[in-house]
C-alpha cells in the first residue's frame, strides 16, 4: 500500500476527480496531522483560519461545476443502485431465490431426521426437495444430487446446499398472469402493489364509512310524502363508484388465479410442500381458480359485491297511494336491506391488511376442539336450565285469556286491603322460549326482558348462574392461553424474519466466500468515521458504510475504471443512529502483464476517494461539523497454500476538519496477487468447517433462529482453525522440542534421584555391616571383616558377595565343642 501524489503534481486529470474538486482541496492538502496539531496549537489555528478562507472564496466554482461532475456519476453508479433494497415499481419477470430459502430447505429436511444431533441429510431427501423446486419454478431443468456427494457417504450438509445455491442459481420466472396477481395480492411485492393496497384500503373505508353516515336523518331525502327515506344521491354514487372498483379488482384476481403458481405465494408452506414426503399435489388451472373462488377472503369479496348487482336488477319500489306494499314489495324491500347491510361487510376485508385479525385468525383455529367444548356446554346448559325454568316458571293456565298466569309482584288489594300476588303472563310461554333466558344468564348479560319470580325459579337460575362460571371459565381460559401463544409465537417470527432479511446479504456474502473464495477479492468496503481526537480508532464516530463488488475478472487482460456515487449505509451494530449522505469514488483496475500458469488473479487496482457530500453532523461538537475520514478494508493477497486463510487490508485517508461535504482526492494503491493453489487449499478448508458450523435453524415458529449468533460462531470457527492450520508446522517442531525436553529432564530427574540416594544407600550397607558384626560376637567366633568378594562357583556351591555362611558341616574338631 502507498499514497500516490496529489492530481496537480502528476499533472493529468488521471486520479479519477475533476478539476473543480481538485481546486477546492488545494487549502486542505497542507493541514498537519491531528498529533502534530494538537502539539502546535499556534500553527494549528492559523492554517484552520487560511483553510476557512480559501474554502469560503472557491465555493462557488466548486458548487456550479459538481452539477456537471454528478450527471457522469450517477449514470455510471448505476449497478450500485441495482443492489440496493429497494422495492421495485412492478413486480420483476425473473426473481432469483436467496440463501435464505435454501436455508429453510436444509433446516426442514434436518428436522425430519430421527437423529437429532445430525448434521447432514441423505441425497434422497436434497433429490426430492431441489426436483420439486425447480419443477415450480423452472420445469425445463432437471437436478442431480449426485453431483454434489463430495464426502462420497450419501449424505449432503450445509455445504452442498451453499454450492447448489452458488451452481444451479435458481430462478422463478413470473408470466404476464402472475405479475398481475402478484400486484393486487401481494402490496410488499412492488409499489404499484402497494399503491393499489391503499386504493383498496381507502375505497373499503369511504364505502362503509359512506354507509354508516346515510342512515342520519339530517342526511335522507323523502321522494314522496308516503315514501320511506332514502339515502342522498351522493351516497348512491359513492357505492356505485366502489362497487365497481371492487368489481375489477375482483375479476383480475379471479382471471390470473387460475394462470397463478400459488406455492410462490407463500414461501412457508413453499418450503413444507418440498420436503415433505407425500406426494406432490398437481393442480390445473380450473383446480386453482375453484380454490381461489372458495378461499373465505375471496367469498367476503364476493359476498360484499353481488347483493349490490341483485338490487340494481330489481326495479325500485315505487309508492302506493293506499301507503300500503305488496308483497313483491316487501321481498325487493328486504332484498334492499340485505344489500346495504351487505355493504358493513366489505369492512371485513380489512381484516387480511392487520396483523391483530391474522393473529385472531390463528387463535381460533389453534382453538377449534376447545370451542367444541364450548358450544356443547352451551348447549347442555340452555336445553337443561331452560327446560327446568320453563316447569317452574310457566305458571297455571287461564282459560278466559287462554294465557299461562304467574304471580308477580305484590299489591294491595281494593276489597281486602291486605297485599296480595298479582298475577301476569309468563314470558316463558315454551321451552325453546326459556333457551333465550338461559343463553343471556350463562353469558352472564342479564338483559332483565325474562327473569324469575318464583321462590323456586330464583334457586334455579342462581344455580344456572354459578354453574355456567365453572362451566365457561375453563375453554375460556384455554382460549386465552392459545391466544398468548400465537402472539407470542407470531411477534417471534416477524422479529426473526427481520433478522433473517437484515443479515441475508451478510451471510450470502459468507457462503459466496465459502464456495467460492475468490469472491473475497471483488469486495471493497468503504467505512466513513469521524475523527474524535482522542488518539484511538475505537473512540472514532461511525458516520456510515458502504460495499461494492468490484469488476475484475479473473484470466482478463482487460483494464476496468468505474466511476460511482455510493450512499452510505447504516449499521446498527456499529452505531445505533441513522446516517445520510454519499461518498464519490473512482477505481481503476490494472491486470498483470503476463497471465502466468497457477495465478487466479493478479494485477494493481487505484482507487481514488474523491468527495463526499450531506454526511451527518456531529452536534455535541462545538461547530456541529463532522471531521471525516474513509477507511478501506479489502482482500489483495490471497491465501497460502499451508495457512489457508486470508487476512484483510485496510487503508485510511486524511481527515478533513469541519466540513459535511469533504473533498479528500487521495489515491491508494493495492497489489492484488492470488494464486489457485492456495484458493483451492481455502475453498476445502472452508467445506470442512462448514460440516461443524453448519447452522440448525428450526422451522415454523422458528423461535430459535438467533443468525447474528449462528454467524459469529461460525466466523470464530474459521478463524480459528485457520490459525490452526497457520501454526501447524510449528506446532509439530514445538512438540519434537517437547518430547526431548521431557525425555531430558526425565533423565536429570533419574540421576538426580541417584545422587540423593548414593548416601543413604552406604548408610544402610554400613548398618548391615554392624548388625553382621554383633551376630558373629554372640555366635562365639571371631570377628573378622565382611569383605566383598566377588561371586564365585566352587563344587557346585554358590556364594553370594559379603554372604556369612551357616554352621558348618560337622566334624570330628567341633562335635565335642560346645555350642
């Protein structure tokens, strides 16, 4: 790495930046380091002062020339903006699937193992799965999972699903039908999508809402004087005109249905569809359009539309003179409100746009047998207590008014003067009359229309009452409890499908690099900081970030210049803020002379840090101006062979103090050398590592998916088997020098443990000695020296050195002698 000179000492508009930005750099390419300016505040202050000046008289120029300067960058950035998120317009022809989608694959078909510590599956089930996927999505294409047996044990892992995803790029190509579908289906798809939503959204509303307000009274009109009001006109209008847009909307999503791929809909069930092992199902197109008609979104659609065309087709009804209807009347009049009625139902199809009916939805349906449960205690209680309270309560039959009688309250009677029981129609008149008053207390409503009066009607709907607590309370509250589930269940799979989409690209990054490590030197991170003075990087102001694949291609003799306008990004892990603005760059790229066998890429890139403009302000700074620098990080030489591993390099331009729109013009230089050996030694490396730091996701909730963790423990495997694989020849001399060390040490230890042991040794033969002496006293003999004597073989006896004998064999001197 080295600085090249300045623009207008090598004399040529080569760096990559016009004229302009070079001439509003000119006060800045003589400030002094920040070490040398807090060490000389005088010189400091000055040239700051001298810098200010000469920005302030060359803004003009600088401003009036840019213009012309960005019309070049932004045609030429144009694959920049292409990798950038952003929601296209229309719904795109061709959609490739990302790693994530292979993900879910791999995570499915792990979990359908019998052994759960498994970390690959058999070829059968990636046969199955990929032969399905690609049978949706491209039929002309057929998939061999033998290609990708590289272990060469039947089974396929993390890694051969990263190279499937890298080889067979899978692509789903979307008919003129689909797009269409798509478009009203589906409002996260495209922005004519979401524009149609909120048409949608606001016709639903002005329709019920329009409604709702029609039945004021200030609001009707009387066509005749006998006539029953009506609606205003405008109203009349209002309905016809979101009729008819619901309509449209309506027939276009019943036209493409049927032309619709509907497992493209749904990536969740996609993915269960592929690896289950049922067959198949195969649809046609009139299978598709009747499972679009009977889908329950679809019939509130319908529901809310055809009511509307079967009041137009009947006549209104006119008024008769006598104010009375026929009955052809009463049916078009009840056909009327059934159609405005029809129109409160419409408001039901907000329900697909929020998350709360979704999650209601689900909750009711993890809840059918409770509700079961539910229904029969419901209905057990009406048809008991109801029967009970109708015996009770019916009271006794009054011939005259052919009524059943009961006593009410209590009042004073005229001729006796004494409180007497009035009695009063029973409005339990039959039982299926008392269910209505078994239904309301159970509830726990209590309308007050039907109540007991009876001693022992009172007792019985007391018990009625306390009965349908305990009977209520226990499918209720398992409803509740399923309802909790599903929230937490559904607020846990939005969080981690937002960590899936905020670290996709980062993890597809990683696997490109695992499959194909090559792909590391295309990278070139541009980092922007500001610089806070306090000696330490990690002190520094992070300002924003942004990535390009750089252009080179490998075995090209072809020299590449590019020109881009790059937006910052954010990153939240560096700094939880967002960030603005844009940095300007030039790269050129220079391709080594002479293409050499075992060389995958080589040649020198230049690239030039030209501006940037609108960066963030800094503003508990005195001036509130951020003081920014760019930091680049990329990967120039590639792996050894024997260390299997790559090591980035970073490069920093000078700060430019006090200004959002700094303009550095600096050009740094890399010499980019790769060779294939060492590339190969990283790609097998990386598939080994890969078979360990696979990552075992579930699927469904998918509550433990945690891919920020999945990716720094796999980062923090690789590097430290490549540190691993780095110190592996020295680790083998250090053991060799281990070895003789302890065969060494062992060997002093030994003579060490001799040398203590030669004194008490001889203490120990000289006690011998001395307890041989005082047994050859008691014996009576003489004493004499036990000296060792070598070992000697005489007549077949065998003595022993500094051995004493026993008595010896009797002879005709020692038999008398006494002992």
């Amino acid at each position: 790495l080295k600085l090249s000179k300045p623009p207008a000492a090598r004399g040529g508009p080569q760096s990559g930046c016009s004229q302009a930005e070079t001439g509003a750099r000119e006060g800045s390419r003589g400030l002094p380091q920040r070490g040398d300016a807090l060490q000389n505040s005088a010189m400091w202050s000055s040239r700051l002062l001298s810098l200010r000046s000469k920005k302030a008289n060359s803004k003009s120029q600088f401003e009036v020339r840019r213009s012309t300067t960005e019309k070049t960058l932004v045609q030429a950035s144009q694959e920049v903006w292409e990798r950038q998120k952003r929601t296209p317009w229309l719904v795109p022809h061709e959609e490739a699937y990302s790693l994530v989608f292979f993900q879910k694959l791999y995570a499915r078909l792990l979990s359908m193992q019998q052994d759960d510590a498994a970390e690959s599956v058999p070829l059968r089930d990636m046969q199955r799965c990929m032969a399905r996927v690609l049978r949706i999505t491209d039929a002309k294409r057929t998939f061999d999972a033998r290609r990708y047996d590289t272990r060469g044990d039947g089974t396929a892992g993390w890694w051969e699903f990263c190279v499937a995803w890298k080889e067979e790029n899978i692509r789903v190509r979307y008919t003129l039908a689909e797009r269409v579908f798509l478009t009203l289906e589906d409002p996260q798809a495209s922005r004519l999508g979401r524009i149609c939503s909120v048409i949608v959204l606001l016709a639903i509303l002005l329709s019920a809402g329009s409604f709702i307000i029609s039945t004021l009274p200030e609001l009707q009109t009387w066509p005749c004087p006998s006539c029953e009001p009506e609606a205003h006109e405008a109203f009349e209008w209002i309905d016809t005109v979101c009729v008819i847009l619901f309509t449209v909307e309506y027939a276009l999503r019943l036209l493409t249905a049927s032309a619709m791929r509907m497992q493209l809909i749904n990536q969740e069930e996609f993915v269960e569809l592929a690896c289950a092992e049922e067959l198949f199902p195969a649809t046609s197109w009139p299978q598709r359009a009747w499972q679009f008609v009977r889908a329950w979104p679809s019939l509130i659609d319908l529901s809310a539309i055809l009511p509307t065309y079967a009041a137009w087709a009947f006549p209104k009804r006119r008024a008769n003179p006598a104010g009375s209807t026929s009955a052809g009347e009463s049916s078009t009049l009840v056909l009327l409100k059934l159609t405005r009625f029809m129109r409160v139902v419409r408001a039901f199809r907000l329900g697909r746009r929020f998350e709360a009916v979704v999650i209601i939805a689900k909750a009711m349906k993890r809840s059918l047998h409770i509700l079961w449960v539910l229904v029969l205690n419901l209905g057990l209680n009406m048809v008991v207590f109801g029967a009970i309270m109708y015996l009770v309560e019916q009271g006794d039959y009054n011939a005259s008014t052919g009524e059943h009688l009961r006593p009410t309250s209590w009042v004073i009677s005229n001729s006796t003067g004494r409180y007497i029981r009035e009695m009063a129609p029973s409005p339990f008149e039959s039982i299926p009359h008392s269910f209505w008053w078994s239904l309301v207390t159970a509830t726990t409503v209590g309308y007050g229309d039907m109540y007991p009066t009876t001693d022992l009607g009172k007792v019985t709907a007391g018990v009625a009452a306390v009965w349908s607590l305990c009977v209520m309370a226990l499918p209720v509250g398992v409803i509740g409890a399923n309802f909790q589930r599903v929230w937490e269940e559904y607020d846990q799979e939005k969080r981690t499908e937002r960590e899936l989409l905020r670290c996709a690209e980062k993890m597809e990054r990683q696997a490109e690099g695992m499959v194909d490590p090559l792909s590391h030197s295309r990278r070139l991170l541009f980092e922007v900081y500001h610089d806070s003075g306090m000696h330490t990087p990690v002190n520094d102001i992070f300002l924003g970030e942004t990535e390009i694949q750089l252009q080179l291609q490998p075995g090209s003799m072809e020299p590449v210049s590019r020109r881009l306008r790059l937006p910052l990004r954010e990153n939240r892990t560096k700094a939880r803020r967002k960030v603005t603005g844009e940095v300007y760059v030039h790269y050129t790229w220079r391709p080594g002379a002479v293409s050499q066998d075992g060389v995958a890429l080589e040649g020198a890139l230049s690239v030039t840090i030209c501006s940037a403009r609108n960066l963030v302000a800094v503003d508990w700074k005195g001036s509130g101006l951020s003081d920014p620098y760019v930091l680049l990080t990329l990967y120039p030489n590639g792996p050894d062979h024997d260390t299997a591993g790559i090591t980035p390099q970073t490069a920093q331009t000078k700060t430019i103090f006090d200004n959002p729109a700094p303009a550095w013009n600096e050009t740094l230089e890399f010499v980019f050398s790769w060779h294939e050996d060492g590339v190969q030694a990283l790609r097998e490396f990386e598939r080994r590592q890969s078979i360990s730091s696979a990552p075992r996701l579930s699927v469904g909730s998918m509550d433990s998916i945690n891919l920020q963790q999945v990716l720094a423990q796999t980062a923090a495997a690789q590097a430290q088997a490549a540190q691993q694989m780095r110190s592996e020849s020295e680790e083998q001399r250090r053991e060799q020098s281990r070895h003789m060390g302890e065969a060494v040490s062992r060997l002093r230890g030994e003579v060490k443990g001799l040398r203590e042991a030669l004194p008490q040794m001889r203490v120990d033969v000289q006690r011998l000695r001395d307890t041989a002496k005082e047994m050859l006293m008691l014996l009576g003999q003489q004493s004499t020296p036990v000296v060792a004597a070598p070992v000697t073989i005489c007549a077949g006896t065998f003595t022993m050195p500094g051995f004493v004998p026993e008595d010896p064999p009797p002879t005709q001197s020692n038999l008398t002698s006494p002992r």
